[in-house]
C-alpha cells in the first residue's frame, strides 16, 4: 500500500513538474490606437423646447388572478433551476 501512495506522489510531482518546464510567454499585440475627433457643444440656452403631458402605458398587458390571497414574501428559486410540482 506504501509503494502506492509512493508511485502516486512520484507520478503526480513528475506531471506538476513538466508543466512548470514550459515557461512561454506570449506577447500580446498592442491595442489598436483609435482616433477621435473631439467637438465643443454649443449651449442650449437658445434651443427650443417643448413640453407635454400625457400618460403612457405598456402594449402589451396581462390581469393576473391567484387562487390564494396574500404577499409573496419569499422566493426559494433562482431562474433556471427545475421544479416539480408535488
């Protein structure tokens, strides 16, 4: 049982080593430099505005009705784990 653990130790020194061995360093290209136009914004205190009231709703909607009253005060899901009704 000892010569084992022994071949075991021996084997997995032997595969930590040879990684250590193959020291590449890749150099990574440089980031391409872009350049930009800078431009100076005017003021917008001689710009027109406009302002209107109104009420703006979804266009899509659902009524939604439960079979028991009351507030949810826990969720013990997360998205995407399965469930199964029991």
């Amino acid at each position: 049982m000892n010569t084992v653990k022994t071949l075991a130790l021996c084997i997995a020194a032997s595969v930590t080593l040879q990684g250590c061995n193959q020291a590449q360093v890749l150099e990574q290209p440089a980031a391409k430099q872009t350049t930009l136009q800078v431009i100076k914004l005017n003021s917008l205190e001689n710009q027109s505005t406009r302002h209107f009231s109104g009420l703006v709703r979804a266009h899509d909607s659902a009524n939604l009705a439960f079979r028991v009253p009351g507030t949810l005060s826990e969720v013990l899901v997360q998205p995407g784990d399965n469930v199964k009704k029991r």
